[in-house]
C-alpha cells in the first residue's frame, strides 16, 4: 500500500541536487507531464531538460499538482515535509514502475522508491525515505522516516532500522537486527548484529569509527 495519491503527474520538487535527478527521472518515467524545482541556489533560468529551477516557492499549488522532497540530507527532507504540511501541500509519494512491492507492504507519504528496488512483504517504509536504486528491504522489515537505504544495499528480513539512518550502497544489514536511530553504515559493510548507539560504522565485520 502507498499512502497519499501516487498517479497525479505533476510535481513541484524541493531541491536540485543529484538527488533530485533520480526523483525526476523517476516521475517522469512514471507519466509526469509538468516538474518544477525549488532550490535557493537556483541561478536565473537554470533548467533541467525542459523544467525549470526557481529559487522559492511561496505560492498555493496549481490544481492538480504535489510536492515532493528531493534533498539528499535527512534533515533537510524532515524540514520539508514540516514546511508541506504547514501550508497544506499535498504530498506525493514516488514508486518506480519497475521496483516490486509485496503483499501487504506499506510505503509511506514523502518516500521514494527507486528503480528495481524491492520491498518485500509485510515491510514497511517510513514518511521521507530513499530506498534507492536496486535497494533490498525484505519481508516484514520496518524502515524508520527519513532513512535513506542507498543503492545496490541489502535489509535483510524482520529488521528494524531507526529514523535519520543511512545506509551505504552496497551494505549488507543481515536479518533480524535492530538498528538506531541516526546510524551511517559505510559502503559496503557488513551488519551482522543489532546497533544501539548512533554514531558512524563500516567494514567488514563492520566497527564504530572514533570521533
């Protein structure tokens, strides 16, 4: 199940990072006829394709339009979904047309999933996710909000990871595991029991950095 309307095509998309390419290939593989980024660091007349980049958006959305946070950073997702909901922005939610949901999966209002991503069943997905490009998020796992699950990584089934994590590309987070909230798994690490403290880890076996 994907909370909010997933089918309207378009799109005012806050940020205009690198991000923000990924969330507008997607929308517009997905039928979006109209996209429009909001980045304060918009030069003038600065495009992408044929869309353009304005500095600020304090205007009521056109009919039939929604919002979508495209920042890469958890925090700044967060800021903007507080910001939508204050001004009654109808948010969308993006799942790409070849990424597989399971049975009885929830993917929550804000997120995105990602090209040939997987969520398997009975998982659910939190508001302000990335589950990125051929990400794994197996059967019965719980994604807290504003966790980006980077490329190519793996959540194995029945694990819970927290709110404000990332998690590398190419990491491997085997079953059964709970993991804090504002954890950063390095790239490519391998988690193999539960994390209870936030902080940054990587490696395999994975270990805490010191700071």
């Amino acid at each position: 199940m994907v909370d909010e309307d997933n089918s309207k095509p378009n799109l005012i998309i806050f940020g205009f990072g690198g991000h923000a390419r990924a969330v507008a290939d997607v929308a517009l593989a997905n039928g979006s006829d109209e996209l429009i980024f909001v980045d304060v660091n918009a030069r003038a007349n600065e495009k992408f394709l044929r869309y353009p980049v304005v500095d600020t958006w304090e205007d009521a959305l056109p009919a039939g339009w929604q919002v979508f946070s495209a920042a890469g950073d958890a925090s700044a997702r967060s800021a903007h979904l507080e910001l939508f909901r204050a001004r009654g922005w109808p948010l969308a939610t993006l799942v790409a047309s070849s990424a597989t949901i399971g049975a009885g999966a929830q993917v929550a209002a804000g997120s995105l999933v990602a090209r040939h991503a997987h969520v398997g069943p009975m998982a659910t997905i939190g508001v302000g996710c990335i589950i990125n490009t051929g990400a794994v998020i197996e059967h019965e796992c719980a994604i807290g909000e504003f966790t980006h699950v980077s490329v190519n990584s793996t959540v194995a089934g029945r694990t819970k990871i927290g709110r404000l994590c990332m998690i590398g590309a190419g990491a491997t987070v085997i079953d059964s595991l709970e993991i804090a909230d504002q954890v950063v798994v390095g790239a490519g690490a391998v988690v193999h029991r539960s994390i209870r403290e936030p902080g940054v880890y990587v490696g395999n076996p994975f270990r805490k950095l010191d700071r």
